[in-house]
C-alpha cells in the first residue's frame, strides 16, 4: 500500500523521495502545481545522487516515477496505510489539514506530522481518532540523512508507534522514539544547550567565535 505526502515543500519532498529511493509507492498532494512540478525536479534528482552513493538498487531507483503519484486532491490519499504530513509549522494549518484528510482515510492509518517544534498533544487534541497521530522530525535533505525522530504525543498508541518505526527502518533511518511530548523533543534540546554555553562562552570572552567553533 501507499504512503501519502501532504506538502511538498523542501522537507515533504525530500520525504517522498527517501520513501521512493526504498521502493516504496507514494501519492504526494499539494495544491500548488507549481510545487508538484518542482518536487519532480527535485526528487529526479535526489535519486541520481542516490544511485551515484550505491544508497538503493538500480532497479528500485530506475522505477521510481512509475511508483510516484501526484494530486490536488486529499481523496487521491484514500488507499494510503501511512500518511505523512509536511505542510506549514502551524498548529491551526496543520489542524485545517487533518480536517480533509481523517474523513478520507481508514480510521486505522497513522497520520505523522513532521514538525520540529509543536506538540504532537496540542496537533492530536480534538481529532476524531487520536491515537493514530503522532510525530516525525526529518532532516534536511530526508533522503539521505539516517536522522527521524518519532514522537509520541500524549493519547497516541503504541501501535502508531510501531508503525512509523516499521517504515523508519524500511527506509534506512536510524529512528529515535521521544516517549514524552517535550518542547524542542532530543536532538534540538541537545542542540539548544550547545548554543547556550557557546554564547556564555563567548561573553565571557574565553574565546572568539572562530575559536569557539574550531574548539567545537
């Protein structure tokens, strides 16, 4: 079965080409038919460099575009068992999102919001089958870094859970469960006490900004 892409913006097109590169089939909705155009471009090109690293099989790579569906229309998401949405970091757009897509889909079918920041509680809240919701951080570009954080919001199931593992693993990612709806989840809180003792460094006056740096 399918995985569905909501947006294809830099991240959501990076997604469907990760989830090509592995063999999957994808149906990718976006309103914009200049994004659809530009996602092509760029996942064309995601594959060559794929193949350049011997990252896939020439034959799943070769078979991409036959496996690659494009609509305007969230009912195209119909037969999908995994949906991932990519669409603005905004709570209420990505609310306006799920209204079209949970009538469509099987009640069953996690739906992944790739956020960076907002809580995965806050984005579940309200929606008719919240156990299914819950969180995938990717990196750019998604089709070649192992990072993707799955985080669980506080009403999803264990058997959303697993599925997003599942398909994390399919695709050659090195997932990370986040068991708690935290703000800034692990690799950004990681990131932000870096940051935080580099610029207490440098006020201090221990060492310039290239230094910091290159100590780093």
């Amino acid at each position: 079965d399918p995985v569905g892409v909501v947006g294809l913006g830099l991240l959501g097109r990076g997604i469907a080409a990760s989830l090509l590169s592995a063999g999957l089939h994808v149906i990718a909705i976006d309103t914009q038919e200049k994004a659809q155009q530009e996602a092509r471009i760029y996942i064309e090109a995601a594959m060559s460099e794929v193949a350049k690293h011997g990252g896939s099989s020439s034959q799943e790579l070769a078979s991409w575009a036959e496996r690659y569906k494009t609509s305007n229309s969230m009912h195209a998401l119909k037969t999908c068992a995994f949906v991932i949405e990519s669409v603005l970091e905004d709570i209420d757009v990505k609310h306006q999102v799920f209204d079209k897509i949970e009538p469509i889909i099987g009640e069953d079918v996690p739906i992944a919001s790739n956020t960076s920041a907002l809580p995965i509680t806050a984005l579940q809240s309200g929606r008719k089958h919240p156990s299914r919701f819950l969180g995938m951080h990717w990196s750019e570009p998604a089709y070649s870094t192992r990072f993707l954080e799955i985080i669980r919001g506080r009403q999803t199931s264990h058997t959303a859970l697993q599925s997003a593992m599942k398909l994390g693993l399919m695709i050659g990612k090195d997932p990370c469960i986040v068991e708690q709806d935290i703000p800034g989840f692990i690799a950004n809180r990681l990131g932000y006490a870096l940051y935080r003792e580099a610029a207490y460094l440098l006020e201090l006056g221990v060492g310039d900004v290239a230094t910091n740096d290159r100590a780093f």
